[in-house]
C-alpha cells in the first residue's frame, strides 16, 4: 500500500490461484480501508487481467485508463 494525503493506493495485490475464491483479496482489501477509513482506497488494476466481478462486490468505481510501458534494453 503507499499512503499520501488523501489516498490509499493498493497496487500488484495478487492471491495465488489456488487460494482465489476464498475472500482473501476482499478481506486484504477491507483491511486497507479498515487502517486509513478517511482516505480513498485507489486498486490499481490491469485492464484484462482484473477480477472485475470481486471489485463491484467492493464497491469500487471505475475512475479511468493509463496505459504504462517500460523500454527494456
């Protein structure tokens, strides 16, 4: 998690595959929210990869794209 004034941001939250479906994202979700209640909790997700289905569940809301690369020499 990185905290700044007013947000909290979760970024690369993985459970592994064998772990999914057991609530462990949303409860680690939960407890970002639960630690800094006055701040808004930013996921950071990929576009094709994201459970979209658990983030409803969380009540996020979809803010907006960035696309980001990195040049590899």
């Amino acid at each position: 998690m990185i905290a700044a004034e007013e947000t909290v941001e979760i970024d690369n939250l993985f459970v592994d595959v064998s772990f999914r479906n057991k609530g462990i994202g949303s409860r680690l979700q939960k407890y970002a929210m639960e630690v800094f209640p006055n701040k808004t909790v930013i996921l950071v997700a990929d576009g094709e990869d994201t459970p979209k289905d658990m983030y409803r569940k969380q009540n996020y809301e979809y803010c907006g794209f960035s696309y980001e690369a990195v040049k590899v020499y």
